[in-house]
C-alpha cells in the first residue's frame, strides 16, 4: 500500500519472470487476488493514512485485473 510498492512489485516479478521464460497461466489472476486480501491490513494496523493506502492497493487490483481482462477476451 506504499507508494511505488506495485512498481517494485512488477519489477520483482519481471525480474523472476526473465528466470523461467513464460509464466504460469492466469498468473495476473493469481496476483490481483493476492494484493485484494491485503487490502484490510491498512485499517488493521491503524496506519495513520489507511484510506490512501488502501486505494492504492485497490487501484493496482483494478490495473491487474484490466491486464487479464484485455489478454483473455
């Protein structure tokens, strides 16, 4: 929920990615149910700006969910 924590996070997974060749199908899925669990954790912890935090873990959901919805239609 940090800023610039979802770029980090794509980069991490490129990186990984590079690895292995192709990645496993529906991983896209995979990551933007994993990032919609953590969006309570915010609130959990009472971080100071929780609101924030949590739209932006929504706004990276809704970017990876965009990405599987453009590359299975």
């Amino acid at each position: 929920g940090r800023p610039g924590d979802a770029d980090r996070a794509e980069e991490a997974l490129d990186r990984l990615l590079d690895g292995y060749g192709i990645g496993p199908r529906h991983l896209d899925w995979h990551l933007a149910t994993a990032v919609l669990r953590r969006c309570d954790e915010p609130l959990r912890r009472l971080a100071p700006h929780w609101q924030e935090q949590t739209a932006r873990l929504l706004d990276t959901v809704a970017e990876v969910t965009r990405r599987c919805t453009a590359v299975t239609v």
